[in-house]
C-alpha cells in the first residue's frame, strides 16, 4: 500500500469517526440543574399576545444604549468646551476703532529709537532700538500696532510693527520728503495709514498699505496738515486742499482718490479740519480763529470761541487754545455750544497744538512751546504732575474697557 493511499484510509476513518453524534459529558449536570428551574410561563412571552412582525420592529428601535461610546463623546465634548475656553480666555480684547477706550501703553521717540511707558507704573522700555534713527510712532486704533517713520537718504521711510516693535514692516517706496510725524493717521480697519508730505515740491496725502508695505500717493491737491478718517467705515478722509489758490475742506476718496468740496462761506485763509464725531455725521473745523460744528446731513451749525481744536474721543466736546497776542491758555468746550472753560495755567507764549486726548477722556496731554510736557484734566481740576510724561508722549495706545 502506497503512502497516498494509507493517507486517504486514515482521512476517511477520521471524518467517519467525527461525523458520529456524541452527547457532552457535561450533559448530565446540565439536566440535572435545570429540571429544578420552573419554565416561563406561557402568558409572559410577548409573541402570545403581538404580532411577530411588530416584536421584531420593537427590538429593532428599542436597541440597547452604547453607553461606552456615550460616554468616550462627553468626555470629548467637555475636553473640546475647556480648550475653547482656555483659546478665549487668552485672546487679547481689542477696543472699538472710534470712541472711548481704556488707557495703555504710550509711545514715544528719544535718540532716535522708539520708547513706551506704563503711565500707571511709570516702567519705561525700549521696544525699537538701533543704528537707524526712527520718530514719530503712532497706535493703530486696536492698540495691537505701531506706524512711526525712519530716516533715510535725506528722506523717511514708513515702518509699521507690533505693539512689541517685532515684526518690522519698511514700506516699499522711495524715501518720502517733508513728512509730518504728527499726520501718521491709522483707518479704522487698521489696513491703511495717511501721511501728509511733499512729492516733487508740492504737499502730497500718501496712502500707507499697512499689511503690505505699499504706498501710494492721492491724486488730490492737498495742503500738508493732518487728514481725519471718516468713521465708522474709513472709506472717506477730512482734509485741507485747494480749489485754485483758494483752500477748501473736502471729503477726499481712499480708494480712487476723487474728492468733493465741502460748501462754506467765509475767510478761508485759517481754514484747518479738527475732526470727525464718532457717527461720521458731524465735522469739526477752524475758520477765522472759531470752531464750527457741522452736521453734514442737516447743514446744522455751532460756532465755539477757541482755536486749533481736538474733538474728543466720544465726540461730545474738544479742546483748543484761547487767548489773546501776549498770553495763551487751553481750554474744553461742549460741541453743542457755550463758553470754552480754561483748564491750563496761562503761559506768556504759544502752546504747542500736538495736544490730544486719553483714550478714556479723562486726560489731555500737551506740550508748551518750551519743551515742558502737561497732562491735564478736561474738567479743569488740579494735580501734581506725573514724571512718565516727561520724555514725551506722543501716542497713547487704546485698549478694551
């Protein structure tokens, strides 16, 4: 017999041998357990009393709960909410574009860098250091940037950066001419920056792409002082330009540079924009030594006795210089009309017109012809001056309530 065939022998005894019905051995212990439990009863058995069909469907929605799986997703729920949380808690606040805000950081130039000082602490820091020589720095008006101009080949360059001074942005363009610091105005939306300067001679508004570094200059004849955007949206800015040789106020387009005159009658010749109402409806701008209050949609007109004006920052009132040839004061006034009340000592000479107000309201800063640097209270009340003005404040970074 050959190997092959003692193999299929073997295999057929096998499954012969395995085919053959055998009882457990445990057989025995299961009946005898068994035959001591009494049966179910007929009637519990709900396909006595229902359909096949309908028990079946009842099982089939009645499924059991997977707890397990319930369970792992709450945890996962309740992880997902407390990191959420925890990314919400560490976002920064920022302040509303216009309006009043919380009181910051001020930021201010000295040597040629640029500084902030904690007015409440008085800590001053370094923030923008180096060989270049940099001035003029400017808040966005979120308070998370600053603009401020460098020096360079007889001209300026604009820089934009973090509250930190990291992340420096030198805007490409060809050195700028004649820029005033004092007219680096941020748009509400924090993507643009006006600048009044000189191109080829004559005063030109530059637009200051703040995410890009572009600049462009507005095909508007404009008269160098500082332009105000118009809130809540920016698309419109408040300067001084020219209609021949005469000067105008006009509203002046960012995005083509079209602009439309303001109708006024009058002596021109000390005309100057002071600012904006937070609304966007209403103008403040010197004639003749006065502040006229314009609401744009009525035409309705207030006359103030003060000069050079600032609007507050909720646009209720403003503050301007009064006086006379020999002396000169500051002074707060309703935009709704009345006297100018005096809130500075009187200074035999010219306050300095770079006065401008707290983020809050609650405080104005100026600086005299000599140098000397005030902050003063809008209401006229006294205090013993601070020393954390005293090497300049030249912006004041606004914050959330």
């Amino acid at each position: 017999m050959s190997h092959t065939e003692l193999l299929e022998r073997d295999l057929t005894a096998w499954f012969e041998d395995a085919a053959v019905p055998r009882t457990p051995d445990y057989t025995s212990d299961i009946l005898r357990q068994t035959a001591r439990m009494r049966q179910r009863p007929r009637w519990s058995f709900a396909q006595r009393w229902l359909p096949a069909r309908v028990v079946t469907l009842g099982r089939r929605i009645l499924a059991p709960v997977p707890w397990r799986t319930v369970g792992l997703l709450a945890i996962l729920a309740l992880l997902l909410a407390a990191t959420l949380a925890v990314y919400v808690g560490s976002q920064r606040r920022l302040p509303a574009p216009f309006g009043l805000a919380a009181n910051g950081l001020v930021a201010y130039s000295k040597g040629g860098d640029i500084f902030t000082v904690d007015p409440d602490t008085g800590e001053r820091r370094a923030i923008v250091t180096g060989p270049e020589t940099d001035d003029g720095p400017q808040w966005s008006l979120d308070g998370t940037r600053l603009v401020f101009l460098r020096a360079t080949n007889g001209g300026v360059l604009p820089v934009v950066a973090y509250a930190d001074g990291s992340h420096q942005l030198v805007s490409k363009t060809a050195p700028i001419y004649q820029a005033d610091p004092e007219s680096l105005v941020w748009s509400q939306d924090g993507r643009s920056i006006a600048l009044a300067a000189f191109l080829n001679g004559s005063p030109t508004m530059y637009i200051i792409d703040a995410i890009d570094g572009d600049v462009r200059a507005l095909d508007f004849d404009h008269v160098a002082l500082e332009p105000y955007w118009r809130p809540p949206d920016g698309r419109e800015l408040l300067a001084l330009g020219r209609t021949g040789s005469a000067r105008g106020l006009f509203l002046v387009s960012v995005d083509d540079g079209t602009a439309r005159e303001l109708a006024l009658e009058g002596d021109r010749s000390e005309l100057r924009p002071s600012g904006w109402t937070p609304d966007g409806r209403q103008i403040a701008f010197m004639q003749g030594g006065q502040t006229h209050i314009v609401d744009l949609a009525t035409g309705a007109e207030t006359v103030i006795e003060v000069a050079y004006a600032e609007l507050s920052n909720d646009g209720s009132r403003l503050v301007g210089i009064n006086g006379d040839e020999t002396r000169t004061w500051l002074c707060v006034a309703s935009i709704d009309g009345g006297p100018c009340v005096r809130i500075s000592e009187i200074y035999a000479g010219p306050w300095d017109e770079g006065y401008r107000w707290s983020p809050d309201d609650e405080w104005i800063i100026t600086t005299r012809s000599d140098d000397a640097v005030f902050l003063l209270d809008p209401d006229g009340g006294s205090q013993p001056q601070p020393s954390w003005p005293a090497d300049g404040a030249e912006s004041w970074q606004r914050k959330a309530p």
